[in-house]
C-alpha cells in the first residue's frame, strides 16, 4: 500500500511558467515532509522540506504547500527554467517511527524554452 | 556535491555471490540510511544507523545486513544474491532526527 502517492508521471511547462507538482498520502503519523529533484546518474538533491506545524514554507524560487486536512502537499516552482528539468520525489517521515523517508514514485518536470 | 560518497559506482557480479557496499556520510553527520531503488518500486528504504547504533529496520531482507563504524562510514553487506537484487542502492546521511537527507550517487548493482 502507498502511503506516498505522486498521481502525475510526468509535467510539461514552458520557460518562464509555474510548475506545480502534487502529492498525496495517507499516514496521518506523518510530521515532515521533503521535496527531492533527481537528475539521471545522480542521487537525489534535497530541494525543500516542511513540518507539519507549518502550512507553507518558501526558498527562492520553490515554495512548498502542506494541507493537513487534505493530506496533501505541492511544490511551485516559479519561474520555471530548463533546468529544472528533472524527476521530482516527494517524501515523508513520523518521527515515531523513526527517520526514515517513504518517497513517492516521482513526478518527470520537463520544462521547455 | 551533496558530500556523501558511495563507493563502487558499478559492481557486476553473478547470483549466489556476496559483495559490500560502502558510504562516506557528510561530515558531521552521524544518522547514515540506506535505500534500494529497483524499476517497479521506487526508493525503498532499507536500515537506518545512528552513530554506530542500528535505529531503525524497513524492508531488508535476512541477507542484508548493514554496519557503521567508529569514523561513521557504513558498508552494506548483500549475500546469496539473486537476479532481482539488481537495483540501484544509494545511501544518504542527516545530522538528526527530521533534518533533510543528502543522499549519495549511488551504486548499481547488476546481478547476471
């Protein structure tokens, strides 16, 4: 059973246009949540994380939506840029069960100029 | 450069066979993960070490085992491998509990 979905494969946007990849789960233990981006060959870069306690959380160009009610978090990325261009991961932890990541599937972004 | 290094890149080896994988977490950081990430599963984490001490199990199987030692680096230990243990493995380190994971670049395991 995922606890952690990502519903879109994949997301085309133009240069200059927000992004906005979605994410949903189901374990409501979850208290911390991260937004990864994976280029092939590489390992996953943290990009953005959240606490349950906060509602939104903003760096640079991503910001990062948490609905509690919903079980539902977003990253925008504004503006978008070709190299955004990468598979997206979402991932949650409870601190109650210790500090592992359950990640999602990925999101590709491909972001055209 | 997320600081983490996983050692090989590669390893090819044939079922029934044994073989370690290595991590360098970041320094400072003393939680060190490990995690499989095969076609139809996605990352799945595997066993967590904090400070030499296991902290946490997920999905390993009985012929995983892991280990971190007194510097903090940790080797990954798979045996009486089979075809679908070919996966990419990649490890990641965080200072503490509920700060982000850097992960490394990963080894990919090819079983024949």
């Amino acid at each position: 059973d995922q606890q952690v979905k990502q519903n879109s494969p994949s997301l085309s946007v133009q240069e200059g246009r927000i992004s906005i990849l979605n994410c949903d789960y189901t374990n409501s233990m979850f208290d911390y949540f991260l937004w990864y981006k994976k280029y092939p060959a590489e390992g996953p870069t943290f990009l953005i994380s959240i606490s349950s306690i906060k509602d939104k959380n903003e760096d640079g160009r991503f910001t990062v939506f948490l609905n509690k009610s919903a079980k539902h978090l977003s990253l925008h990325i504004v503006p978008s840029q070709p190299g955004d261009s990468a598979v997206y991961f979402c991932a949650a932890s409870a601190i109650q069960a210790g500090t592992a990541l359950i990640f999602g599937k990925g999101t590709t972004l491909s972001v055209s100029s | 450069d997320s600081g983490v290094t996983q050692t090989p890149k590669h390893l090819i080896t044939a079922t029934g066979q044994r073989v370690t994988l290595r991590c360098s977490p970041r320094s400072g950081d003393l939680s060190v993960y490990w995690y499989q990430q095969s076609l139809d599963q996605g990352l799945q984490f595997l066993i967590q070490y904090y400070n030499g001490e296991e902290r946490a199990k997920g999905n390993i199987l009985e012929r995983f085992s892991a280990q971190q030692f007194p510097d903090l680096h940790s080797e990954l230990n798979l045996s009486s491998l089979e075809l679908g243990d070919s996966a990419l493995y990649f490890c990641a380190s965080s200072e503490d509990t509920h700060q982000p994971q850097h992960f490394g670049d990963g080894t990919r395991l090819s079983i024949l």
